[in-house]
C-alpha cells in the first residue's frame, strides 16, 4: 500500500475474530456498513446504511454504529490471529454489502493477498460488474446469498436489480471454483414454487455445487430496538419453508446442507 | 494437633466459615491418631517404622491392585511436610528400592533414619504379602501381586503392571505419611519400555494394558475426601503426558494416547493428566486430547514446552532437567527426583500495595508518576513477602529424601537443603485487576480527564455506593487478556520490578524464588480485599488465572503469549477459558486449528472448563440431577456439588460471559 492508501479511510461497524462460521478454518471477519438491498429480515440492521447511525438504550443515545478506520490500522486488526489462519483460514468480508467499498480498500487486499492470507467474502452480489470482475482477482471464497429470483419481489421487497444478480452470478461462478450458493429460507419469499423453479434452473444451469440453506431468524430484535427502527416482519419466519426448499433441492437431486447461522 | 489441619483444611472454605473449620479439624482430631514411637528420642524414621508396623491392610475387593490408606493414623512431626511434589518413581522401577537404601545407609542420622524407613517398608510389604496369602483375592491376580511384593524392594520391575502395582504402593506410603498433593510423574516415558516387552512377549496384549491403567487410575482416585487438600478435589495426582526430547523432537507412544482415553473413560475429577504439548506434536494426539477434553473431567491441562523449557533454562535449570519436567501437584513446573522446589507455599496480592497506595496518595501529576509510586510500594510489599515465607520450617522427609539425587551423597535430608534445586515457588493474584486499574484511572483521570482520582477512589472506598455510572464505566473496560499493548507493558514492568527482588531473593537453602499469574487464591485473599478500580467489589474474587471475560479465545491467547515469562515468572501461567461443550463438538476440526495456532502464537499453559451456563445454573438449584457433574476449578478438577456456593458463582458468571464472547 502506498502511503496515502494507508491513511485511506473505509466504514465498519465491527471486526470480529475466531469466526468459525464465515468460511474455511478460523477467520476474523470485518463487517462493512451500508448496503446495496434492503431485506425485511436483515440480521444485521445497523450495516444497512452507509451513514454513521447513533443506538439508544433506553432513552439515551449510548453510542454509534459504525466507525471510520484506515486502511493501516484495519490491516494491523486483521492481521492479529493471523498464526491461527492455518489450513485455509483467513479473513471474510461481510457487511452490509462488502463490495460496495470495494474500490476503497482493494489496496488492503492486494496487500493481504501478498501475505498469503485468504480472503473470504459474504455478498449479496447487488454490486457494479466492474467491482465483482475486479474481485475475482482478490477473492478466494464467495458465499453468495439467493435471496428471491423473482424479479418484482427483488425490487419492490429487497430493493435490488434481479438481471444485474443474475450476471454477477454468472460471472463469479464461471471464474471460481469456490463458490458457496447461500439460500436465506424466508418464508412467501424463497419457498414459493415461483421462486424455486427460478433457484433450481439457475443453479443447474451454472452448475453451482457448494449450496447451504437456512432458516431465517429474528435474532437482532435488540438491534432493531437500538436503531429505534419497526421490528421486523416475522411472517418470513417459517420451518416450512426451510422445508419447502430443502425439498425442492432433493428431488431435483441438488445436494445441500441445512446451516445454522 | 497442628500436623492434624492438612487433612482438614478443605473445609476451611465452606458456607459456613471458619467455626466449622474448627469442628472439621476437632472431628479429624478424633479419627486420626499419631504414631509415636517409644524407644528413645523420637525421630520420624522411627515414627514411620511404627507407623508401617502397625496401620490396618486393606485387600482390593474389585480391582487388581493393591492400594490402601488407613485413615485411622499418621506420624505426627514437626514442621511443614514436603508435598506438592512427585517422587522419582522410575527410580524404584528402573532400579530398586534397596538399591537407594544402600546408597543411604550409615551409621550417621541419616543413615539411621534411611534403615527405619526400610526396615519400617520391608516389615510393611512382609504384612501385605500375609494379608494377600489369607486373602480371597482370585487365584491368578492373587499370584502376581504375591510375586510383585516379593520382588519389589529388591529386584527391577518386569513387567508392566508389576511397575503400576510398585507406583501404587510407594505412592500410598506418601499418602500415609501425609505428604499432600502427590503427582505421578511422566509415566508414559517411565513404563514405555516395561509396556513395550510386555507385548511383544505376548505377556498381555494392548486392551490389558489398557485395562490395567484403567484399574491403576480407578485405586488412585480413592480416598478422595482423605486426600483433598484446601477444596474437595484439590488432590493434585497429577500425570504427565508427551512432551519435547531434548534433540528438539517430540516424544509420545502408545501409553500417552492410552492414558488420556482411560482418564476419559474413568470420568472421575482425579487423578487428572498434563499433556505436554509442542508445535512439533503430531495432531493426532491433539484430537485425542480434545477428546479427552470432551469427556468433561477438566483433563488434560496443556503446558506448551516451546515456551516453558526456554523459561526453565533461563532459569539455570540444566538442558536435561527442563527438557524432563513436569509440574507440582497444579502447573508450577518441576524436577522430578532432583527438587525440594516448594511451588505453591504462599500467595502474594499485587492489589494489596494499590489498595495501601490510594489509601495514602492520590495526588498525582502524571499516570507515570502513579504507575512509579505503584511499582514503589509494590516492591516493598513483595519484599515483606519474602521475609515471612523465610519463616517456614519443613520436617525431616527420609523417604522423599532417598529418592532424591543429592541427598545420599550429601548426606543430607531434604528438608536441610540436601537435593539438586531448592528454590521456593509462589502464585500471585490480582495482577489483572491492577493493571484494569491503572488503564481505568489512566483513561478517566489522565486523558479524558472525566473524574479526578480523588472522587474514583472515594466511589471504590464507599464500594461504589451511590456511584453506579462510575462503577459500571470501571466493569465495562477490561484489557487484562486482550490484544492491547499497554496491558502488555503494564504488566510486564510490574512484574519484572518483583523478579529482580525474586531473583536477589535467597532462601535458607541458597535457593532463589519463582512467581507465576496463576493461583489457587484468586477467590480466597480476596474475601477481605476492598474494591477496586477493575469494577470488582469489596470481598469479590479477583480474576481468575490469565482469562478476559470480554475477550475472545484468540485474542487472549495472544496476550499470553506477548507476556514475558522469563526471569523467574515462570511458576506456572495459565489461560483458563470456559466452553459451551456444544461449541467444540460442533466444530471440533477447527477446535484443533485453534489448539495448533494457540501453540505456535506461544502460551504458557492453558485449561478449560468445558461447560454451558445452563448445566451449572441447573446443578446449582437442582444438585440432586448433577452427583457426576465435574468442573475445572484452579488447577484442579472437583464435583460441582462439592464445591462452596461462591465457586459455583464465579463458574456460572464466567460460563455466561463466555457464551457472549463465543
């Protein structure tokens, strides 16, 4: 990194280590703020936002979410438990959408690179094609979520760009081997035999074979209380429809694993 | 009556205080009598003589050992008997008893106190030999152990099981001469080559031997009440697994593996095992061990040679030595067959010089100015410290003193300084909750000069009555265990300030003294030890060992491994974390990339409690569901049921902090 990149300011809300679930081996996961889409059961509410958000408990403003580091002082964090990134562990970006601030800290990551770290990342891929093409050069695990392939349901409930998905996702998994399909099994969203027949088309078509799904939960009603904003929906909660996808993928002979996260 | 408080002292800390510690030591009193010998000037050669003549023989009634205490009498002498330490066991297997008996006969003290001692096992191993003759032991076991006892002052073991019978016995006769805390050395090295002739000779086959560490560990852990020192299960039998060759490589076999599966199997809180470990270990012995881990008996601790034999030969401890150490009864390392080294005689407080300090002084201009003065009266503590720990006497130990090289040949008794090394050990608590302490004043006072150290210190001397805000700001910064480099600084200029004075310290012996940040009494000195500015409260305990209970695994791994342990700090460091077992079953795989970084990064020593909040809270009001129930306490494993109601606290307390930060 050269000297100005070092002083070059990105925005996270948190950096956590000996994450066990966020890829390969033990990894220290750096979560971004703000995101590209908006979904009504978002676990992680205070990354929706690129602004920099005050929480409340109580009545009082006890803090923010979110805070501005260099890429200088964000390196020297992840690189803390590096002894412990042995056997494929390393770091994961998450968020919020992590590749929105991309450009901003690619000099941190051609840096980690470098130093043979691995690099893990969670993305909705809601992101500009350059910036995922870009990626590909740095990235060594994708976990992508499939939230809805429904093109109204994407713009009008998550608030994203279906064809511009479908691409990324094209695009990443012809350039990688690593690819992990991610489904989020929101209930009316993802297990609607609409939905499913897009999932099933797209993931044989591209042949994706590294597929988890899960179970939607509402875990972050404190975080949602803190922000001060409505708590979420929680019709999106179901076992059915980790059920009804998890069917779905067995008969038609996709293999999968059902996660906890 | 005072050598009677030993086996009373784990009722020292009951609910119910002190008056009942007396009546436990009055009810000993009554249960256990002396043996005086008559003829002439009592000395403790004769005692033991008397004593072997004359206490009741018990024959096993389902296991194929040997093993046996009588409760009922003891010698009683004065001074403070040698313990927390572990015989050189292999002497007696390798070699034999009479072997060390001819090399400390003469017509001098000592060589008459070497002869009752013999005289006093030979008439012993006459009467267990009778008893087994008389006895309705099976025909095939009753055999064998006729042929072990006959053989075993004179001849070397042969055979694999005949050198578990000879531990057991030489092992009960330091129970009975109430040597406490008695550890059982490395015996995956010291039996290898009796297990390995053994089965090649088809003398039994790898599940007997199995077996027979199983029956060898089920005597072990009987008498547990009998042989608790200060808490029920504080035993200290402890085994020591793996570990380093001096070429660099890493030594382990069969019986290392066998040994960590049997203290799984056997689910009992002691004897409790030490594994050794090194980042040239295989892994596969880590997974075994994790397994073992798994088993809930708080076993194995792991003491990473990478870091502890360095520390040792800084010390001046030999190449051989360190590379061949194992520890007192908890972690305090220690050389088998060649130490007095008295590892845990007191408990130094790093609070009680801060408390003295802010009681006197709380004017300061700088932080460096109040870090200065701290470090001041900290040395002067430690160094009245010192002196009282001079005071302790230790009771002539002819037994402990023939298994000890040097002492022969010197004719000298252990207890006058007669073996190889004869320095003193000491834990220290609260070193974490001082060094909160001065980064909480640093932070408030100093920087952002929110309150001034007046009002901090009149809020800790009220006990944070009336001062909630600051009692909760003080609780929610904890640095102590994290990755934070004035932590580390803190706490390494704090305690290399004592080392000096531990390292200019001579005890009589011309022996020096050894601290670590390790202590059983991080919930006993504290009890009358005034808040601090850790956001601890008058009477709470102080941190436990080297743990941040806002901290994640790796990071306070990393503190540890950044402290600096040379220079006498070596007396044992441990990392104590709680697990929530679900935690690691969930992801043993990375559990063992955990174990294999946390290694190489460089800590200490390390234990775990694996243990969900749940299970303790539930045991707590429901014992009744929990008699099995084992949990990892200081060094040692015990029944949570056993365990007064302040320790079940802590546990809980730090069980739940641990599920936050997983």
């Amino acid at each position: 990194m050269t000297e100005k990149e070092k002083k070059r300011l990105v925005r996270i809300t948190n950096i956590q280590r000996f994450c066990l679930n966020d890829g390969p081996g033990i990894r220290t996961t750096v979560f971004f703020k703000g995101c590209s889409i908006h979904c009504p059961w978002c676990s992680n509410p205070e990354n929706m936002l690129y602004k920099i958000q005050p929480y409340f408990s109580d009545s009082e403003a006890a803090g923010n979410y979110g805070y501005d580091i260099t890429l200088e002082r964000l390196k020297s964090e992840l690189k803390k438990d590096l002894p412990f990134y042995i056997d494929g562990g390393g770091i994961t970006l998450s968020g919020g959408e992590p590749l929105i601030q991309f450009p901003e800290y690619m000099p941190l990551l051609k840096q980690l690179k470098s130093d043979g770290i691995s690099i893990a990342i969670e993305t909705s891929l809601f992101a500009e094609p350059d910036t995922v093409k870009t990626a590909l050069y740095y990235i060594d695990c994708w976990y992508i979520d499939m939230k809805s392939l429904i093109p109204q349901i994407c713009k009008n409930i998550l608030g994203g760009d279906m064809e511009l998905y479908l691409n990324n996702l094209s695009l990443v998994s012809k350039n990688t081997e690593s690819l992990c399909l991610r489904i989020p099994c929101a209930h009316s969203i993802a297990d609607t035999p609409e939905n499913l027949d897009f999932v099933i088309k797209t993931i044989k078509r591209l042949g994706i074979k590294n597929i988890e799904i899960f179970k939607i939960h509402n875990l972050s009603e404190k975080k949602y209380k803190s922000l001060r904003l409505p708590l979420p929906d929680r019709k999106y909660i179901s076992d059915d429809a980790v059920a009804a996808v998890a069917n779905a993928l067995t008969s038609n002979n996709i293999p999968f694993k059902i996660i906890k996260i | 009556m005072n050598y009677i408080i030993p086996f009373a002292k784990k009722y020292r800390f009951d609910d119910n205080g002190s008056f009942r510690f007396i009546e436990k030591v009055l009810k000993s009193y009554s249960n256990i009598k002396p043996v005086k010998s008559k003829n002439g000037t009592r000395t403790v050669g004769k005692d033991i003589k008397l004593l072997f003549k004359t206490i009741d023989i018990t024959m096993p009634k389902d296991n194929r050992f040997v093993y046996f205490i009588d409760k009922s009498k003891t010698i009683a002498v004065p001074g403070n008997v040698i313990s927390n330490f572990t015989l050189a066991y292999d002497k007696i297997i390798h070699g034999t008893f009479l072997d060390l008996y001819k090399e400390a006969e003469g017509t001098d003290d000592y060589g008459n106190e070497a002869k009752c001692v013999f005289d006093g096992i030979n008439c012993l191993v006459k009467r267990i030999i009778k008893s087994l003759e008389d006895s309705e032991i099976k025909e095939e076991i009753k055999k064998k152990r006729i042929d072990d006892f006959s053989r075993i002052l004179n001849y070397r073991a042969k055979h694999f099981d005949e050198a578990l019978q000879r531990i057991l016995f030489f092992n009960q006769l330091l129970w009975q001469t109430r040597h406490r805390l008695n550890g059982l050395g490395r015996l995956d090295k010291i039996l290898y080559s009796l297990y390995l002739s053994d089965i090649n000779n088809k003398y039994m086959t790898k599940d007997d031997a199995s077996e027979m560490i199983g029956d060898f560990l089920r005597q072990l852990s009987c008498y547990s009440e009998y042989k608790s020192d200060a808490l029920m299960g504080d035993i200290g039998q402890i085994i020591i697994l793996g570990g380093l060759n001096t070429d660099g490589s890493y030594f382990c076999n069969e019986l290392t593996f066998m040994f960590l599966k049997e203290q799984a199997a056997l689910k009992k809180p002691d004897p409790k095992t030490l594994l050794r470990v090194s980042d040239k270990m295989p892994q596969q012995l880590l997974e075994t061990a994790i397994e073992c881990l798994l088993a809930k008996t708080g076993s194995p601790l792991f003491s990473n040679d990478d870091v502890v034999i360095p520390a040792l030969m800084d010390f001046g401890i030999s190449v051989e030595d360190a590379y061949d150490y194992c520890t007192s009864a908890c972690w305090e390392p220690f050389i088998v067959g060649k130490s007095l080294d008295q590892n845990n005689i007191a408990v130094f407080d790093f609070f009680s010089a801060f408390d003295e300090l802010l009681n006197n002084q709380t004017e300061f201009k700088t932080f460096d100015e109040l870090l200065n003065k701290y470090i001041e009266y900290n040395n002067k503590s430690f160094s009245v410290f010192l002196q009282n720990i001079n005071k302790i006497q230790w009771s002539k130990d002819p037994i402990v003193s023939m298994f000890t090289d040097s002492c022969n040949e010197k004719r000298v008794d252990i207890s006058d300084g007669g073996s190889i090394y004869n320095n003193y050990g000491i834990t220290t608590v609260a070193l974490s909750n001082v060094v909160d302490s001065l980064l909480n004043i640093n932070e408030l006072v100093f920087e952002s000069k929110k309150y001034s150290l007046n009002d901090l210190n009149k809020a800790r001397q009220s006990n944070f009555k009336d001062n909630k805000n600051i009692y909760d700001l003080l609780k929610s910064t904890k640095k102590y265990g994290r990755d934070d480099k004035q932590a580390i600084y803190l706490t390494d200029i704090i305690t290399a300030a004592i080392s000096e004075i531990a390292k200019n310290y001579r005890n009589k012996y011309g022996g020096t003294v050894k601290f670590g940040l390790s202590s059983p009494g991080y919930n006993m000195v504290c009890k009358h030890s005034p808040a601090d500015f850790s956001g601890r409260k008058f009477g709470d305990p102080y941190n436990t060992h080297i743990s941040c209970m806002n901290a994640g695994y790796t990071e306070v791994v990393n503190f540890a491994s950044q402290i600096n342990y040379k220079n006498q700090r070596f007396n044992g460091n441990v990392v104590d974390f709680f697990l929530a077992p679900q935690f690691i079953l969930n992801n043993k795989e990375k559990f063992v990339i955990f174990m294999r970084g946390a290694i190489k990064v460089g800590f200490f020593q390390m234990q775990m409690n694996l243990m969900d909040s749940h299970t303790l809270i539930d045991a707590k009001e429901h014992p009744e569901k929990y008699n099995g129930l084992i949990v990892r306490v200081w060094g040692f494993s015990a029944y949570f049921n056993d365990l007064p109601s302040d320790y079940k606290d802590l546990l809980i307390e730090r069980a739940i902090a641990a599920e936050k930060t997983a």
